[in-house]
C-alpha cells in the first residue's frame, strides 16, 4: 500500500478515487470498499482526505448524499485540479454528478427555495396543457395535466418558499422547445436544466436522456448503463421523480416484460409520446447538457 501523505499528486489521486466511488454509489461507503479502490489504509486515506478537502471520507460521502458536495469541492482547489486526471473531463461533468443541483443551492432548495424568484408558463399540445417552471439557469419543473391552477400549486407546495411570476414572453423559447418534444421532434436548441435531486437520480437522469427518441429501455438496462446493475428499483424510483417530464424522458423506460410500466402522467401520454417519436422517424439521442 502506498505511504504518501499530504497533499502530494498521489493522495489527490486517491481522494478523487474515493470521491469517484462514493459519487458512484450515491453516498459514504464502507472503509473496507475505500480501501480497496484506493489501495491505502482508512488511517491513511482520513490523512489524504484531512490534508486535500479537509473533512472526513465519511463526511464527504453523506455531501454527496445530501447534494452539498458541490460546495464542498469548489472551496478546494486541489481536487478541482485533480479532477481532470480523474478522466471526468471537466469540472461541471464532477459537479453534476457529485451535486446534482445545477442551479439553486442545495440549502436554499431544502427551504423550499427561500428568495428564488420562479418563472412559469402555460404550453398548449395536444398531450394536455404543459406547465414549465424556470430557475435561473433552466427548466426545474415540467408538468403535463388538463388544469393549470393544479399544476402550478403542484410545484408552488414543492417550493413554497420561492416567488412564482407568469412570464409568458419570457419563456416562449422554452416554449417553442416543449411543443416540439410533445410532438415527437427535436426542439431546435437543447432546454437548459436547473434540477434538484441526489447523486444517483442525477445518474439516472442523464442516462435516460442519452436514450435514442423512440425507443424504449427496460428499468434493468438502465441500471446496467449507470453502473448499477442490482439498483432497478431504485432506477425507478429516479424515474418516478423525474422534476421535468419530456425533457428527461422518463417515457422511454418500460418493463422488463415490454409492457409500458407505469408513468405520472398517464399510459396514453406516454404510449403517445412513444407512437410519436417512432413515426418522425429520428433516432437520434437527446443529449444531456456537458
């Protein structure tokens, strides 16, 4: 086992293999498993952790549990560097595995999104009236129904704390881009997201918005493509709470059996969704952002 201590290269590189791992498995992990992906001993990896982020393996992996991980890595430049030796390839794909909110901090969504001021507007389609919800930095909620009064207090009771203003013109791109996937087809520019939601749910996500318009999944083969292949029930759990339907295609994932399974806004909308997109002939992924 290596013996390197401080904040060396090699103790960056094992704490960013113990943050990969506990990211990984959406929280803290056992000192036995950290020992083996880092080849160190648990006395030895507190030391690197203690010296390059300045708490706890433990108390990173519960960061990464509550979402606050984000913040906690941008106050250390040391693991921003070696984050990109790592293989993730930029900062923000790190943060947007390890803090999956995008947008509003992870403090200020827990108190219901106190002094956040929420945009909101009304999509007619033929799926039902779509209500589009925006933060800052992109869409944090999509809902489709008949009654927008109901969809809008759906979301207002999620986050009571924050101010919602209508704001139609403001928000017709979004617009024009939620008719498009609510017919079948490719907005022409990507809908910026500011999701809330743990570690894995952002891993889920992300992997159903990698899934080709129009075809389908099974709730095992997404679990398999995340790296989880024992986690399908939790897989659909994420997809049951996915904040932004359409956008994140949670319509895409059906049974093992090829059976629809079950969707939040009714089978019809969603074998209509699916009828769609197989007839505009695409095939081609929606890309998540990064």
């Amino acid at each position: 086992m290596t013996s390197t201590t401080g904040t060396g290269t090699a103790a960056r590189d094992r704490v960013v293999a113990a943050c990969r791992a506990m990211v990984d498995a959406g929280g803290p992990l056992p000192a036995a498993e950290l020992e083996r992906v880092t080849a160190v001993s648990a006395r030895q990896l507190a030391r690197d952790f203690a010296g390059v982020v300045g708490v706890a393996p433990r108390a990173f992996g519960h960061a990464v549990r509550t979402g606050e991980a984000r913040r906690l890595l941008r106050e250390h430049e040391q693991v921003t560097d070696a984050v990109f030796a790592a293989g993730f390839g930029s900062t923000r794909a790190f943060y947007e595995t390890a803090g999956p909110t995008l947008g509003m901090a992870p403090a200020r969504y827990a108190r219901g999104g106190a002094g956040q001021t929420l945009r909101w507007t009304a999509v007619a389609t033929d799926l039902g009236t779509v209500v589009a919800v925006a933060g800052d930095l992109g869409l944090t909620a999509v809902r489709i129904g008949d009654d927008v009064d109901a969809l809008v207090a759906e979301v207002r009771a999620e986050l009571p704390g924050a101010t919602f203003e209508r704001d139609d013109d403001g928000l017709a791109d979004l617009a024009v881009g939620l008719r498009a996937l609510a017919a079948g087809a490719v907005p022409e520019h990507e809908l910026p997201l500011d999701l809330h939601g743990t570690a894995f749910q952002a891993r889920v996500w992300d992997a159903l918005r990698r899934i080709p318009a129009g075809q389908t999944r099974s709730y095992t083969e997404v679990a398999a493509a995340i790296g989880a292949p024992t986690a399908v029930r939790a897989v659909a759990s994420a997809c049951a709470r996915n904040p932004v339907a359409l956008v994140v295609p949670c319509h895409r994932v059906i049974r093992g059996d090829g059976s629809m399974g079950g969707y939040r806004w009714g089978l019809a909308v969603k074998e209509r969704l699916l009828a769609r997109e197989r007839e505009a002939g695409r095939g081609h992924p929606t890309e998540a952002p990064g």
